[in-house]
C-alpha cells in the first residue's frame, strides 16, 4: 500500500525546493493553544476525534508561541487583551498565519461596543476569516484546508523574514 | 421582623422599605451610613458577616444620581438583607471593606463601572476596563460604542497593569 511500493528500487524523486517547502509547511500547521471565548470550544471540539484536526497535521497545540505556526484567533477580543494577543502574534517565529475564526474575530460581530476590537485585522495581519457564530468544526477545518492552499502558493521570498 | 429589630435599636435610619419576592430592601440615610452598617455586622441581633455583593445603579436624569446595593447576608440568622444607599455624582462614599473584605473588588467594580468614589479603600484602581480608560461605561449618559469608534484601533494605546 504504502511507498515503498513505489520506491522499492532506489528511485529519486525530483522536484523544486519551494514545492517542498511549502509541502512539508502545509501539512504540519501547529496552531498556538490560546482562545477568547465560545469559538474556543468548537476549536477543541474541532481537535477531538469526531472532527480530528490530526487529519491535518494541526492537531498539536502548541501552548508556548516560540513553537507554533497558526495563531486561531477563536473569539470576542476585547481590547484590554489585544496587547496580549499582539504579544503572542509577535512571539511566533516566522513562518506564521493567522485565521480570525468566527464573527467577533473578523468583524467585532455583535459587539458593536466601547470595549471590543472591530475585528483582528486592526492589530494582526489576518490570512483566513471564518463566518459564523460560532463557526462549525467543519468551518474551521475549511479554513484550514483554505491556510494550505494558500501555503501551497507562497514563494519562498515572498515572506516577511526572507531577505530580499 | 428585621425592620422592628433596626428601628428598636437605631430608630429612624430607614427611610424607606420595599419588599420585593420575599426579600427586604431598606434604603437608609448618608449621615449614619456606615455606623449602620457596623452595627448590622458585629450586633448580636443581626450579624450579617456575608458581604455577598455591592452593586450600583444609575437612575440617570433622577437626584441623586446613583444608588448602591449592599447584598448582606447573615449565617447565623439565616436572613438576607438589601440596603440601598442613594448617592450623588460628587459624594463619596466610605468604604464597607473594614466591615467586609469582600467589599473590595466589588467596590472597584462600581468605581471603574460609574465613577462613584469609595473613601478608605486599599486599592481603588479600575478592575474590568484598562488602567489609562477615561469615563465610566455603565453610566446612562456614555456613548456605548465608545468616544472613537471609528478610528482604527491602536493596541499601544491600551496601557495594561
């Protein structure tokens, strides 16, 4: 079934450093253990084996930023915490993405009030917005599987850390 | 029952009682506030030695302004008391955290929430929004979206602890 197969007599396998790149990229984004609010629990839910993120390669939450690719911003941010969440968006080690899950991250949604950010992309650069509120697992692994197409088009030295 | 017992022992204070879904609310004067509250706590009658909540309202366009809602509960007695305390937008009003020390966050929250000033608190500092916030949201006449809601937001802005 398996590779081997295929690979049985010492073949090579040619293709070009980006690909590969962004292959091995794709497949292993490991998001950052933190959430804000109800979008949080259909992010957990969306770990657990119903939904099984593991399918992905992001089943391993990372709980400190240094080791982490994916910030899921996964609620209502308030803006006493935006100088945390920024904090640990600066604490992730480039490559990094960012999908802004659910209403309030995108938007503000419903909070249309003194003490809410009107949605993430005000203080961290956003790849994937998610709809809903709270957005389905399917929803969320959607904008994952959006994340790795994306990835899957990146130029090496199109990122920020890449000298030019 | 409770009414008869505080009019035995500090007549006249309450100027006014309400009984609403079996619970008592006395409001009581400013002057002899916190002499009442001393005595609801320590006297043998009553020992309300659970602070369970101090809230505020804001009756906005009404003087004075603001209420309190001191939440007492007594463990030995098994009854539950409201005191309300009618306040203005410049009084300040003193601390119930020598009675009760878990009058302190509460306090806070009323402070940072509507701006009324507690006298003798250990740390009155704003407890929910952030520490360099000007105004006091719950009041009625703060705009709820907040002073610059179209302007993109700037997160240095925030100065947190």
């Amino acid at each position: 079934m398996g590779l081997e197969n295929y690979l049985k007599h010492e073949n090579i396998l040619v293709t070009n450093i980006t690909d590969f790149v962004n292959w091995g990229r794709s497949n292993s984004i490991w998001p950052c253990t933190f959430g804000l609010a109800c979008c949080a629990l259909e992010m957990m839910a969306t770990s657990l084996a119903s939904y099984d993120i593991a399918r992905f390669g992001s089943e391993v939450y990372r709980p400190s930023p240094r080791q982490a690719d994916l910030m899921i911003v996964s609620g209502t941010l308030t803006k006493k915490m935006s100088v945390m969440v920024k904090r640990i968006y600066e604490q992730i080690p480039e490559p990094k993405w960012v999908i802004a899950m659910g209403a309030c991250a995108s938007t503000g949604g419903i909070f249309k009030s003194y003490s809410v950010v009107q949605g993430v992309d005000q203080i961290i650069p956003v790849d994937v917005y998610i709809p809903g509120c709270p957005p389905r697992p399917e929803a969320l692994l959607a904008a994952l599987m959006k994340l790795q197409a994306k990835i899957k088009t990146e130029k090496l030295d199109s990122r920020p850390d890449v000298d030019e | 029952m409770i009414v008869e017992k505080i009019n035995k022992s500090l007549p006249g204070l309450i100027e006014d009682q309400i009984w609403f879904r079996d619970e008592l609310q006395i409001y009581v004067k400013k002057e002899l506030f916190i002499s009442f509250m001393k005595h609801l706590r320590y006297n043998e009658d009553f020992k309300f030695d659970l602070l369970l909540d101090v809230a505020g309202i804001d009756r906005f366009s009404i003087k004075p302004r603001f209420e309190l809602v001191y939440i007492l509960y007594s463990l030995e007695y098994n009854m539950r008391l409201i005191v309300k305390l009618k306040v203005d937008i410049s009084d300040i009003v003193p601390s119930m955290t020598i009675f009760w020390k878990s009058a302190n966050w509460p306090e806070r929250e009323v402070y940072d929430l509507l701006g009324i000033k507690f006298s003798n608190h250990p740390d009155l500092r704003r407890i929910l929004t952030w520490d360099n916030f000007e105004g006091h949201p719950l009041r009625k006449d703060f705009p709820l979206q907040g002073p610059d809601f179209n302007e993109k937001f700037n997160p240095d802005s925030i100065k947190v602890y």
